[in-house]
C-alpha cells in the first residue's frame, strides 16, 4: 500500500517537473478553489447562524408575550419567582436579551396608564437596564443609540455622565438619540443639551427636537434663550419655535433681527414674525422690509415679496417694485402675481423699472412674433 | 352566558395582550389577524363586540366598519387606533361605531368601555 506522504512527495516533484507557467497556473488553481471553498463555507455558516437565530428570536418573542402579559394581568402569576426563572432559562445571550427589549419596547408603545409601570417593573427586573448601561460605556456608537432610545421610550433615568459625552459625538445618530434623551427627561430645562453642543444642528435633529417637544410635558423653553447661538442652526430653530409657539414677547427681539448679518436669520426673522401676524407690529415689519429691499438678496427678496402679499397693502408693493430688476425673473413673476391680487381686475403699479422692463419685453416679444 | 367579542388586529402583541384580559374578565375571544378573516368569523358567530382596528391588512377598517354596519348593524363597535387625527375619530363616529380608543391604550381603561359598550347594547335590546 502506498503511504499518503509517499503520495504527498511525489505529487509535489511532480508539479516541479511542469513548465514554470503550468506551475503557476496550477498553484493559482489550487489556491482559487481553496478560497472559494472557504467562502462558500462561510456563506453556509453565517446563513444556518442566521436561521438559528431567527428560529430563537421567534420562539422567544412568543415566551416573551406570554411572561409580560401574565406579569401585566394575570394576578395569580408568582412575579417574584417567575422573573428569577424567565431571566435563568431564557435570557441567556446578548441576542436574547436585545430581543427581550424589542418586545418591551412594543408593550411600552402600545399600553400606558398603569401598565407603564409595570413594564419599567419588568424590564429592570430581566436586568437589562445594567445589560444597556454596559453598552452606553462601549465605543460602539450604534449600541450607544439604541441604549438611549430604550431609556427615554421607558422613561428611565441613567446618571448624566453616560449621556453628555454623546451630545457631541462626531455620529449624527448618537448625538440625536442623546438630545431626546435629555429632552425627554428634563423636567425644567429640555433644551438645555444646546448650550453645550459644539456642532450646529442638522435639519433632522430640528425636527426630531421639534416633535419630542410636542409630547414633552412639563412647561414650554423659552426659546429666545438661544437666539444669540453661536450656530445659526440653532438661532433659526430656536426662532421656528417662537413663532410655532406664540412667545409673542419675543417679536422685539425677531425685529432687531431683520437686520442681523446673516441673511439665513434674516430670512427666518422674516418668516417667524410672517407666520406670527401680529397687528400691532405689521406696519414697522413692513417698514424695516422695504427699507431693507433694495440691498437683500434674490431669495430674501422673495420673501418680503410674499410678506406683503400675505400681510402688506399694495402700497408696500408699489414700494418695492422700482428695485426689482429685469434679470429677476422669479421676482416679477412673483410682483405681477401680487399686482393680480391687490388688483383683480387690472394692473396698477406703474412708471417703475418692472413695468417698463415688462413692456418692452412684451414689444420685444411681439416683434419676434 | 359568556359574552362573546371579536378582536380584529394585527399586532401580535396587541392580540395577545387583548386577548389576556378580555379573557381575565370574563369574555370569550375570538381573534381575526385581518379583515378577510374577520368577515369570516362575522358571518358564522354572533358577537357581542367587535373591538378592530383601523389599518388591517387586505380590507381596511374603514370598509369592515361600514360592511358591519350593513349587515350586522346591532353589533358594537369600538376603534383600537394609533390614528389621533381629529377628522379619522370623526369619520369612525360617522360610520356609526360607538367608541374609539387611541394606542397606546390603557387596558385597565379598554375592559371597562368594552363593559360600557357590552351594557348599553344589552339596555337598548331590553328597551326594543
């Protein structure tokens, strides 16, 4: 019988009989159909693990169910002894455990009232708020995400020093997944997470801010507090919400800003104080808007232009017009609009560039045809 | 005799957990996962109250409530909704259903207007 290191041997000398180029073809060969090999084995592997592990997600939601509704309404149910054998047999994993706070987290969406307190009760009890408050001190960011969504959904506190390291985290997620924590257990200050971050706010974030404070229960910020911000992003928030909700104390304040340096925080002092229409001020809005007409950009332009449309006179039209170029095509488009609005039935504004430049585009237009 | 209720749903969660404490006070469940399924139930059983859902999948809430209310008009009917737009809880009372309760729902809160509902049907019965 010939041995298999015989065999080994001699099939080694052999391939250094081939020519150099068959020899390398059939090395190369031989290393593509390794690697292929362990590439499939590697597919096979990582999809049989990921049945498994969708089979026990299945089973344990299931479990979970079950246990959090006997917790929640059956009163014969052992609690005390249920839980220690719930969190024994079943949560034994990480997988098990990031299940187990899926299924809270549906519960806790779902019921309130009493029950509420009932599933903080369960979710303590399982151990998963020391399971979280490991992954808040790992580096991974997404793990850091989760964590802080889970304790703001449950309303649960967690020490500072766990969460202020993510306000200015260089992940977009992270740091909004740490302002609604803040927010959402604040009970005087939701905002003051903006004092202290040191990237502007994304147009996301200002949303995600905007709603979280729509169910934030204790009193409303007063928003002017950051409207000197260092970032405009936060300025032009903070002056949305002034006008979403009514602060009218502060339109002196949106005033003065008219004239500020930044034309973003003109545009939105602007858009605050249109939305806000408050009588008394209407006129020195207008006035401030007129005078500063003719040096603002194309885009505030527009703007002052559908101010007067929505709160102006056709005075205030007249007014603006002379500094509306020919070029500004947007612009006219826009000022006949609102000539057609103050006056349905014809045209009034008159010996001013626009209706100049107006006719003899209609001339020119004419002699083309 | 046990009352008999028509939960239509298609959380699991929700069905399990409705489930659980209709159960605990005394009522017999059945449970429809959609719309199609419920139609099903409705035309072999009688119910007491049906307690649906708004977005089921195949047919909507909308086209169950006004389907029930044509055929089986006598039935209550309570709305489990995450919907809280003023002009949907106006439209399910159009419809004719008798109470609406917005999710996240306290289930303490559900058992005693699904009792309500249950006792002002059986009044107005013994008043016909």
């Amino acid at each position: 019988m010939v041995s298999p290191i015989y065999l080994k041997m001699n099939l080694a000398s052999d391939i250094h009989e081939l020519p150099p180029i068959l020899e390398i073809n059939l090395v190369l060969t031989i290393v593509f159909f390794v690697f292929t090999l362990l590439l499939i084995s590697l597919i096979l592997y990582l999809r049989v693990h990921k049945n498994i592990a969708n089979r026990r997600k299945e089973k344990l939601d299931l479990l979970l169910i079950d246990f959090i509704n006997n917790y929640l309404f059956n009163e014969e149910f052992n609690k005390v002894k249920e839980m220690a054998v719930f969190k024994k047999r079943q949560l034994k994993t990480s997988l098990d455990k990031r299940v187990a706070i899926s299924q809270i987290l549906v519960f806790a969406e779902n019921l309130k009232g009493e029950s509420s307190a009932v599933i903080q009760e369960i979710f303590l009890g399982l151990g998963l708020y020391h399971f979280l408050i490991s992954d808040l001190k790992k580096n991974a960011w997404f793990k850091k995400a989760k964590a802080l969504f889970v304790f703001y959904q449950l309303n649960i506190k967690i020490p500072m020093s766990l969460v202020e390291p993510s306000i200015n985290s260089s992940r977009n997620e992270l740091r909004q997944q740490a302002f609604l924590y803040l927010l959402h257990s604040s009970t005087e200050n939701p905002l003051g997470f903006l004092d202290k971050i040191n990237t502007p706010l994304t147009l996301w974030e200002q949303i995600y801010i905007k709603n979280a404070l729509k169910s934030y229960k204790g009193n409303t910020p007063d928003f002017s507090r950051w409207i000197d911000h260092k970032f405009p992003s936060v300025a032009i928030f903070c002056m949305k919400m002034i006008a979403d909700y009514d602060q009218f104390e502060h339109i002196p304040l949106l005033l003065k800003l008219l004239n500020h340096e930044n034309p973003e925080i003109r545009q939105q002092a602007i858009l605050s104080l249109r939305d806000m229409e408050i009588s008394e001020t209407l006129e020195v809005l207008l006035e401030v808007l007129i005078d500063n007409f003719p040096n603002e950009n194309i885009v505030l332009k527009q703007e002052i232009l559908k101010t007067i449309g929505k709160i102006g006179l056709e005075k205030h039209l007249q007014a603006v017009a002379p500094f509306i170029n020919k070029e500004d095509g947007i612009l006219k488009v826009e000022l006949q609009r609102l000539d057609r609005y103050f006056n349905p039935k014809s045209s009034k504004i008159e010996n001013t560039n626009y209706t100049n430049n107006l006719q003899s585009d209609t001339i020119n237009m004419s002699h083309g045809t | 005799m046990k009352k008999k209720i028509l939960v239509i749903e298609d959380n699991p969660m929700v069905v399990k957990s409705l489930e659980f404490k209709l159960l605990k006070e005394g009522y017999d469940v059945a449970i429809a996962m959609d719309g199609r399924s419920a139609m099903q139930q409705l035309e072999a059983t009688n119910f007491d109250l049906i307690l649906t859902d708004l977005m089921l999948p195949f047919i909507s809430g909308s086209q169950l409530i006004e389907h029930i209310k044509k055929n089986h008009p006598n039935i209550p009917i309570i709305v489990l909704s995450t919907a809280t737009q003023e002009d949907i809880i106006t439209d399910a009372f159009n419809m004719g259903v008798d109470d609406f309760i917005t999710k996240p729902f306290s289930p303490n809160e559900l058992a005693l207007r699904v009792k309500r509902s249950i006792g002002s049907f059986k009044n107005q019965l013994s008043h016909k």
